[in-house]
C-alpha cells in the first residue's frame, strides 16, 4: 500500500505536464539538474555562457581534463574559442538527453536552446551564421536571438534557413509580436520554396521577472509610492496580453516564461499551449510546494494594477502596449540594457575561467 502511495504521486510540476498542454523546460544544462527535471517531466532546456560558466564552476573536477585537451590540440586558440567550444559540448551533452522526446514529439519539444554570442547583438549576419552553426550541432537545437534591433532581421532569416529560434532578450508585447512577424516570414518563405517547416519548433521567450526588476529599479529611482504588490504582477500582466494576441493572430510560435522571481511565474500561466523555464532551485521550491495544479492562463489580470502599472510607470505602459516600442527603440530599453551586460559579463568570466588553465597563475 505505501509503494503504490509513492509512485503514484505526481510532483506540481509533473502534474501539470500531465494535465495540461503547458511544458516544461529546464533552465540549466548540467545533467544533473536537468536529469532531475526530466524525471518531474521536462521536455527541453538551455544552455548559455551564464549557465556553462556555472556548470564548469560545479563540475570543474570533470571538465578540467576536457580543457586540458583542448588547449592542448588547438595551439593557436585565444581563451574566448576555448570557451565557446565549451559551450558547444556542454550544450550538445544536454541535448542527447533530450533526443527521445524530440523524437516523439517531431520537434515541437526535446530541444536544447543554445544563445548566440550577446556581443553580437547588433550585426544580423554574425548571428544567423551562427545560429546556422549551432543549429548542425545535434538535430534537436533550438538557437537563441536576442530581440534587439538586428535580432529581428536575424531571426527571420534564421527561420528562412530552417533554424528553430528561441527569441531571447524579451520583456515586452511590442518585442514580442516583433518575433512573431519576423518568424511568420521566414516561415512563408520556406513554404513557398517547398521547404520542411512540420517539424520547426520556435519559441519567443518572455523574461517576466526581469522586466519586473527593472519598474522596481524605476520605482526606488523616482521615488514612486506604489502598491508593492502590483509589481508582481507587470511581467504576467505582459505575458497573459501577449498570449492572448498570440493565439488570436494565429502565430506559429510558443511563448515561454523565464526569469522566475516568484510562483506566478509558473501558476499564472499553467494551461497555456506554452513553456515555462524555471531553474533548478525553483523547480525544487515549486514542487514542494502545496500551490494548486489548475489552469489559470485565461485568469485577468485585475484592471486596478493594469491600471496603476500604467500611469505611475511609463515603461511598463510601453511594455504592455502594442506599439509602446519601435525597434528602433528595443536597444535602449532598461532591461535590454541590464540583461546584454549580464550576458556579455558572463562571456568574459567564462573566459577568465579558461584563462586560469591556458595561462596559470605562476604565484
């Protein structure tokens, strides 16, 4: 009796994989961590300099032979191809894990999504080559573009060349249906070609909890008094609206919530057609948790936050409005801005991180 108890129970999250049409995707690629979420029902994850620079801090004990090769074989590397080399292989070792789900599902999940270089966000041509390039890494990769003013070119044309994109460096609605409209194009050009398109599986990442961060920054700049609890919710207010515009239009691609602050993160969009990407540590919270498996996708935001959001903070305004950014203006954006330096600092950390093998430290 105690047996059947235990494997019959469902996880939160496992649940919900079960009961709805909403997916799980793991915001790590270390095979432990994503091992772990693959077992409460994963069907995806990423890999970015961010999380390859921790995945070696926590496993340098089995990476250091590997970076010992490659230093040695390729004697005229510079420490930034050593690193992306890095990134290559951890991603590539995600994705053989997640090579049965890909199968079974013809693409649509059981992808690994690698980020391009975030200091090439503004050159087209150097992120489609490279999403090209990474995209022949393993048949079930999914390339990340950040949604900047040359990311949207790039993103259409990635999906005319048959690449997956996972938009990335998304906070916005305007963002958003930017991606879509890019992706809706590059899909009609490879329809009129006669070109596979069944078996794509793009995504346009909204980062809610960064876009929350930041109206916070805004809020303690201008000394704002506002309900601290309805800055909670300006990231799902974006993503609900986005969804909505979504399913209503038609566009061939998922949204996925990322950039967890707190459940509803999760909780407000279980039962969307959508992926939520949280990290390992609130995977671990959220199924010890004793929150409420239902659908809440189609739930309102109430109006009076919406509301106060919007007067009080313009930028939340030009987040939640269809037409609050052009793409002239996604470079400048606050969170843009917050989340290329983090990226591009997290390339440099990787880097001195191979640095400390390719040239050691004498003293």
């Amino acid at each position: 009796m105690i047996q059947a108890a235990v494997s019959s129970y469902k996880s939160p999250l496992h649940e919900m994989t079960q009961s709805t049409p909403t997916c799980l995707w793991n915001d790590s690629a270390s095979v432990q961590e994503l091992s772990y979420s693959i077992e409460h029902g994963a069907v995806g994850a990423t890999c970015n300099p961010v999380i390859v620079l921790g995945v070696l801090k926590k496993e340098i004990n089995t990476w250091k032979r590997r970076i010992q090769t490659l230093i040695e074989e390729w004697p005229t590397a510079t420490e930034d191809d050593i690193a992306w080399q890095l990134v290559r292989e951890v991603s590539v070792q995600a994705a053989a894990l997640l090579k049965p789900v890909f199968d079974n599902q013809h693409g649509k999940n059981g992808r690994l999504s690698i980020q391009t270089d975030p200091r090439l966000f503004r050159n087209s041509e150097a992120l489609v080559k490279q999403a090209i390039e990474f995209n022949r890494l393993a048949p079930n990769m999914i390339v990340k573009i950040p949604v900047t003013q040359a990311g949207i070119p790039a993103i259409e044309e990635a999906t005319y060349h048959g690449v997956s994109i996972n938009a990335t460096v998304c906070f916005t609605v305007p963002q958003c249906i930017s991606v879509a409209e890019a992706v809706e194009r590059g899909l009609k050009r490879r329809e009129r070609e006669g070109k596979e398109i069944a078996t794509m599986g793009p995504v346009c990442t909204i980062m809610v909890g960064r876009l929350d961060d930041w109206l916070k920054v805004l809020v303690e700049k201008t000394n704002l008094t506002i309900d601290p609890g309805h800055l909670e919710w300006a990231g799902v207010a974006v993503f609900k609206k986005t969804y909505q515009l979504f399913r209503k239009r038609g566009y061939r691609l998922r949204l996925l919530s990322a950039a967890f602050r707190n459940h509803m993160h999760w909780s407000e969009f279980i039962g969307g057609d959508v992926v939520i990407s949280p990290p390992h540590s609130w995977q671990v919270r959220l199924n010890a948790s004793d929150i409420e498996v239902r659908p809440r996708i189609d739930d309102p935001v109430p109006t009076r936050m919406v509301e106060e959001l919007s007067r009080k903070i313009p930028d939340f305004g030009r987040s939640y409005s269809e037409n609050g950014l052009a793409p002239s203006e996604f470079d400048s954006f606050g969170p843009t801005l917050r989340t290329l330096r983090q990226f591009i600092t997290a390339c440099h950390d990787l880097d001195g991180l191979v640095r400390d093998f390719l040239v050691p430290n004498p003293d």
